[in-house]
C-alpha cells in the first residue's frame, strides 16, 4: 500500500492482495488460525490504506495491490456436467471454483494438502457442490451469498482446525453448498464413545 497516501479508498484487488499475504503467513506460521480469522475480518471491513496497512504492519511482506503475492489461485471450471476430485488430489492453497449448472465433488480425506487453510471461491450457478471433510477438519462458509439456494455446514466450524480449515466465500445461486465428513463418521463417533 502506499503510505504517503494513507487516507486513499482500497479496492476489492487490494483486500484481495493482503488475504493472499495472511494465508502466506499462516502457511510459513506466522499467524494462528485464529489470528488469520480476526484479520482477515479487518481486511473485509478496512475501507482506507492506513486501515489495511495495519492488517499486516507486524509481517514481512510486500505490501503493493495485487502485485502478485503468491500468485493466481488454481481454478476448476465446468458448465453442464461434474467435476470429481477424490482419492490422492494435491490440494491448492487456493482454489477457485467457477461452476453452470454441475455436480461438484471435492473430497479432501486422501487429498494431499500442504497448508492447514485452504481457501475456496466459489462462483455457482444452477449446481451442486459438495465439499467432503476428514474427520478432525473444519469449515467456514460464513462467506457465501446465497441466492434461492442453499448452504449447510455439518461440520465444526470453530475453532479452526490446525490440521485442515477450509474457508469459502463467493456467491451461490440456485443451487447448494454442502460441507460434511463422509458418511458414517457420526455413527463410528458415536459407537466409539
């Protein structure tokens, strides 16, 4: 951000730039799950660059608008038709998911996952995604605008978990968003104790 200018108006790009320098931060621990909660909660509000500045002024990071910190997230794009990641999956730290009327699957329990966040936008029309948690993972989809559609977390959502926390915001309309552990979970919990 520039400092001369503390008191310019920030935009989308550059709340964007500074969640991507949390995440780098909670990747290299830096950050707690909790701290990276209660910051990115201040970069959402922040309205000024003295405000998002102050997000990050105890990190080592770069603090210019979207000049690349960490790059672009990977994106999965379907129209008409499912997209099924299952098994042995190398997870991205961001993911992008760009869906028209598709059944979606994202089953994290054998993913290869190198970072306790993920973060996921979704961008859903008309479809169906399902996001399948091990057991000990946490969900925040808080961030979800839904539009004649539904979001149903059956997961916990707090406190993050330290070894999988996935965080979706995005929009979804006509369709549903579902975080859950796979099915029989409940009941081996359950029989367990």
């Amino acid at each position: 951000m520039d400092s001369e200018q503390p008191d310019l108006r920030v935009s989308d790009a550059d709340r964007a730039a500074v969640t991507r320098a949390l995440e780098s931060a909670v990747g290299q621990g830096m950050l707690s799950l909790d701290e990276y909660t209660e910051r990115v909660d201040a970069v959402l509000a922040a309205r000024t660059r003295s405000e998002l500045d102050a997000v990050i002024a105890d990190l080592p990071v770069n603090r210019r608008p979207v000049a690349g910190i960490d790059g672009q997230p990977h994106e999965l794009r379907s129209w008409m038709s499912s997209i099924s990641r299952k098994g042995r999956w190398t997870v991205p730290p961001r993911l992008l998911l760009r869906t028209r009327m598709c059944s979606t699957t994202l089953d994290f329990t054998g993913a290869v996952v190198h970072g306790a966040l993920v973060e996921i936008e979704i961008d859903d029309y008309l479809g169906s995604t399902e996001l399948i948690l091990p057991d000990g993972a946490t969900a925040d989809l808080n961030g979800v605008a839904n539009f004649a559609a539904s979001t149903a977390v059956k997961v916990a959502a707090s406190p993050p978990s330290s070894r999988l926390h996935v965080v979706v915001r995005g929009r979804v309309r006509f369709g549903s968003l579902t975080a859950r552990h796979p099915f029989g979970t409940t009941l081996r919990h359950w029989m367990s104790h």
